[in-house]
C-alpha cells in the first residue's frame, strides 16, 4: 500500500473510532443499569471498510478511551464493551470481505447479531455477577426478561443503522477521495437498495419503539 493511501487509511479509522466515542454521549437509551450507544455500527463501518482485523482493533480502541476517560465499571466495563463491538463488527465485516454483494452485507450484519447476542449472553452469566456482587442464578433469570431482549435489540439496531449509514459513508469518502473509486462498493440493483434502506428503516424504528415502551427505557440526547 503506497504511504499517502495508509495515511487516508489511519484518518478515516481514526475519524470513525472518534465518532463512535462522541456516540456514547450523543445517543443512548437506558434499561435498568443496561446501555445502549450506537458506537458498535459506527465500529462496524470501519469492519466494512478495512476489514474484519480492522474492526476488532477499532472496537478495542474506542472500549479502551471509554475505559480511561467516562467508565464506571472498571475492567468488566471493557471486557464486556470490547467483546460486544468485536464480535458484531468482527463477524459482519468477515463475512462482507469474502462476499461483497448486498446479500454479504445483510449475512454479515446478521451474523454480527446472533454472534453478538450469544457472546453477551455468556459474558453476562460471567461478569455481570462480579460486577453487581450478586449469584449467577440471579443473572440468569433476568435472560429471558431482561438480558436476551436488551442485547437482542441492540445488536437489531447496531445492525439496521450500520446498513443505513454504509452507503452515505462510503460515497462521501470516495468522492473525497479517501476510498478509491470502486473499493468498498456492493453489487446491488437499485431497487433491492431501496428496498433494503426501508427495512432497515422499519427495523430501527421498531427497535426503538419496544426499547421505549416494552422495555420501559429512557431515552437521551447528548447526554453523558
């Protein structure tokens, strides 16, 4: 790779980790002492991009600035941040790198969900009970009412405006000539497109809705 295409390479990840971190502040809805922050579908951009290595480094440098600066939760905070944003930009950028077609982007988003909802499963049987000194049993009754719906959403929704924001990125990028023309583009026929930015419309708002009014969460804007 020639040194002035690296250098495009390193501001557009390091624009990417910067918004996802400003995210966390910017965006968030509240369940009980659960958080979501759309942080993991701007991590999952740059896994698009760059690739699924990429990704993962991403996710761990912006659980690392969260960790340093705002976290409360110590170092269960970013076990538990860094493995969520892995394991859903991880997966859907693996899977968009070998099939880079608008079918390899929704299997890699769909991917990203069921890997991400299983991988919070497991870490919340683990670390949520150190971290709020409370029995493993305890935990595991809040799954099917609290913990599996939470993260189940939020991986839906992570993956609804990472589809929605992908294409705006990308041209934005290739018209400032940041991304060759070309690179990073999907093969999709209009119409799928279309129909594609509606559902995942649909979903987000839907993801939403039952975080407001199923799950009793609070919403805030620009909000620490």
């Amino acid at each position: 790779m020639k040194q002035s295409e690296k250098l495009k390479k390193t501001v557009v990840i390091a624009l990417l980790c910067a918004m996802a971190y400003i995210s966390m502040f910017a965006f968030h809805f509240k369940v009980m002492f659960l958080t979501f922050d759309p942080k993991d579908a701007i991590i999952a951009l740059a896994s698009f991009l760059y690739g699924p290595l990429t990704g993962v480094v991403s996710a761990l440098a912006v659980a690392f600035m969260e960790f340093i600066t705002v976290s409360d939760t110590g170092i269960y905070g970013l076990v538990m941040n860094f493995c969520s944003s892995a394991a859903f930009a991880g997966v859907a950028g693996l899977v968009y790198k070998y099939r880079r077609t608008l079918s390899g982007a929704v299997m890699g988003l769909i991917g990203g969900v069921v890997s991400m909802t299983a991988v919070m499963m497991v870490l919340n049987l683990l670390i949520t009970p150190l971290y709020l000194h409370t029995t493993v049993g305890e935990v595991a009754a809040l799954i099917p009412t609290l913990l599996l719906p939470f993260n189940l959403v939020k991986s839906l929704l992570n993956a609804s405006l990472a589809y929605l924001l992908y294409r705006p990125l990308r041209s934005a990028l290739r018209a400032s000539g940041f991304v060759p023309k070309g690179e990073g583009k999907p093969s999709v026929s209009r119409g799928a497109s279309v129909i594609g930015l509606v559902v995942a419309f649909a979903l987000a708002v839907a993801c939403v809705l039952i975080y407001l009014f199923v799950l009793n969460g609070s919403f805030a804007f620009f909000e620490a």
